[in-house]
C-alpha cells in the first residue's frame, strides 16, 4: 500500500512533469507553426530566425536570474510566477497584428524560462539518491518527448483550424498549469540561500568556463545546444523545401522526435540505459549518436532522413538528462538551483547563436546546418571524455 507521504510526491511529480510539459508543448507548437504566422507578416528566414533567438536571449538572462532566486525565496513562488508569465507570453502572440507583437510574445516568454530551470531543482531536492535524481530529472526529460511528440501535432491540426488558435490553446493551459501548481506544489526548499543574488548576465558563462568540476561538461552542452538548435530552427523550412512537407506533415515528423524521446527517457533509461552504463558513459556515447543523425539528417534523402530523426530523439533526450544530472551531483546543496539554472543559461545562450548561425548558413545551403551541427557533436564527444565524472567534485575556480 502507497504511504501518504509517497502519494503526495507522485503528486508533486505529476504537477512539474504537467509544467514542464505544457512548456514544451508550447515549444512544440512554435517550431513547425511560429515559421509560417512569422512569414504571414513578411519574415524572411533570417528574420525568423532573430525570433527564435529572440526567445533565448531572454531565456539566457532569466534561467540562471530564477535559478538562483529560488535557492533564496524557494522554489514555489518562482514557478507560480514563471508558468504565469509564460500564459502572458502565448497570449500577445495570439493577439498579435504585427511583427513586432509576435517578437513581444516570445520575448515575455523568454524571460519566464526560470521555469524548467526551477522545476528541474524542485525534481532534484526531492530525490533520496543519486539514482533517484537521474530519475526524476528523466520525467522532465519525458515531458520534453511527449511535448515534442505532441507539440508539433497539435500545433499542425490547431493552426488548419486557425493561424492562431494553437496559441491560445497554449496560453490557457499554462493558466490551468498555474492553479495545479498554487494548490499541490508544497515548498521543497529546506534552507534558503541569505547572500544577495547579482544580477549579470556574463556570470552564468563566467561560472560555466571557471567552475573546474563542470568546465568540460559545460563546452559538450555548448556543442550539443549550438547543434541541437541550428537544427530545430530552421527544420520546419528544411522539410517544406526538401520534401514539399506542409504543417501537419512537419508536426508529424517532430512526433518522431518526441517518440523515441519519451520511450527512451521513461521506459529504457530505467531498464536499459542505466543499469547497463553510467551517466558518464552514457554522456560520451550520446554525442557519437547525435553524430550519426544529423549526418543522416543533412543527406535529404527521405528513408535516411527518419533514421537520423530517430537517433536525434534517442541521443539527445538521453544526454540532456544524464549531463543535467552528473552536473547537479556535483554542486553543493544550496547551489543546486543556481548551477540547474547555469546549465539552462548556457543552452538558453546556445538558442540565441544558433539560430543567428542556421538562417545565413540555410540561405547558403539547405544540407549545411546539419552538417555544421554534426561536426559540433564530433567536439562534444571529446569535451565529454575529459569531463570529470566523480560526484560531489565541486572545488574552488581557479
């Protein structure tokens, strides 16, 4: 029989999985739609791509900011506040009549990132043991698959109805998100953080290129997001101009992603990945995976195309989960939050470059992007080796 206090972990679980998902719906919904409504007011694919990074520039200055605020607040009012700016977010794209609204939207959005970063900690200070906190870290994991999964094909069916009606969608379920979270999110936070939080953007690289415990972790997370998000950005364009592919077709192919995503960080990171490799094996093979795909990816040859979908689903949930958690287990207790929101920092600043760097290279050449992101993943591989693996290796910066 299932302990109260065990119940009500399953049900704070559920409520940030519910979080985080409902955030990379949204995500979901903007990769295959955001494109096409950006077009509809005369963008051009280095315009849309200043919007994506428009979004993670924002992120950048909020993840570490929110981060760090909750190791001194706690994690509960940070969140309620986050998943609230998000609703806001969705709701001026919806409403938008112009260009520069769309930017506005994404931009509010942007700064309500603190959100995963906070929800990942939630994740981690109620985990008993390191294996737990892999776990748990994985069902965020999870919801970015079934997000992905679902996202896209949500965002493909939502936007034949109406260009915006996805949107508003997104926003009302981050509203639903909010209330969940105000009644059976309890605070997790046991003892707060008393010196002041400072407020400087560069802090978050500075921490990642100084803290020597996490320096080779954090150039492999450069890599992989600068990869990862040159990818996305500029996929919706890639599969319409390649294979002739529509919205929902563009949904679809992005559900595949989200497929293997889910199914690998739910059902074979419990059974297969973790009892038969380290997180720090399993952080050095996924960059020769991710490898492979976006080599596949870059051939635009259809049947080669879907296998490099699904390696890009397995190895980049994989890594995502296992780097976030070899990471957090080096930090000490009340730094947790602050270093989750580096690491969110840093691919919030690889969200910015990426997207910068896919729509000039994508105007060059449709293949070079994903060629560019496998080479990417080639050095993400050998900064994963030199990574030290030991947990609890924090010590001081140089």
């Amino acid at each position: 029989m299932t302990s109260d206090p065990e119940r009500a972990v399953s049900r704070e679980k559920a409520v940030i999985v519910m979080t985080v998902l409902i955030d990379v719906i949204g995500f979901g919904i903007v990769i295959p739609v955001l494109p096409y409504f950006a077009e509809s007011f005369g963008a051009g694919p280095t315009m849309i791509s200043l919007l994506f990074s428009s979004f993670a520039f924002f992120s950048f200055l909020s993840s570490p900011f929110f981060g760090a605020l909750s190791d001194r607040v706690g994690r509960r009012p940070v969140l309620l506040g986050s998943i609230l700016m998000t609703a806001a977010g969705w709701f001026i794209v919806a409403a938008g009549t112009a260009l520069w609204m769309i930017f506005l939207g994404r931009i509010v959005d942007g700064l309500s990132a603190g959100k995963i970063t906070t929800a990942q900690t939630y994740l981690v200070d109620i985990a008993r043991n390191d294996k737990e906190r892999t776990q748990n870290l994985g069902l965020v994991g999870a919801a970015f698959g079934i997000g992905f999964l679902l996202g896209p094909v949500i965002g493909g069916l939502l936007s034949a109805m109406s260009p915006v009606f996805p949107f508003y969608c997104t926003a009302i379920l981050a509203v639903v998100n909010t209330i969940l979270a105000y009644f059976f999110l309890p605070e997790t936070l046991k003892e707060k953080r008393r010196d002041p939080i400072t407020f400087n953007p560069l802090r978050t690289v500075i921490t990642a290129a100084t803290t020597r415990a996490i320096r080779y972790d954090m150039i492999a997370w450069v890599f992989f997001g600068i990869a990862f998000v040159m990818t996305t950005a500029i996929f919706s364009l890639y599969v319409r101009d390649q294979f002739g592919y529509t919205n929902l077709a563009t949904g679809l192919l992005f559900a595949v992603i989200g497929l293997v995503g889910f199914s690998n960080q739910t059902f074979l990171l419990r059974h297969f990945w973790s009892p038969r490799f380290t997180d720090g094996q399993l952080q050095t093979m996924m960059p020769v995976i991710l490898t492979a795909g976006l080599a596949l990816l870059a051939s635009g040859v259809l049947p080669l195309f879907i296998a490099g979908l699904v390696l890009l689903g397995a190895g980049q949930g994989i890594f995502r989960v296992v780097l976030t958690s070899i990471v957090a287990g080096k930090a000490p207790g009340q730094m947790k939050g602050e270093v989750i929101g580096v690491i969110s920092g840093v691919f919030s600043a690889c969200s910015v470059i990426g997207p910068l760097l896919a729509g000039p290279m994508y105007e060059v050449s449709h293949h070079l992007p994903f060629i560019a992101g496998a080479v990417l993943m080639i050095f993400a591989f050998f900064s994963s080796q030199r990574s030290d693996k030991t947990e609890e290796a924090w010590y001081p910066r140089p």
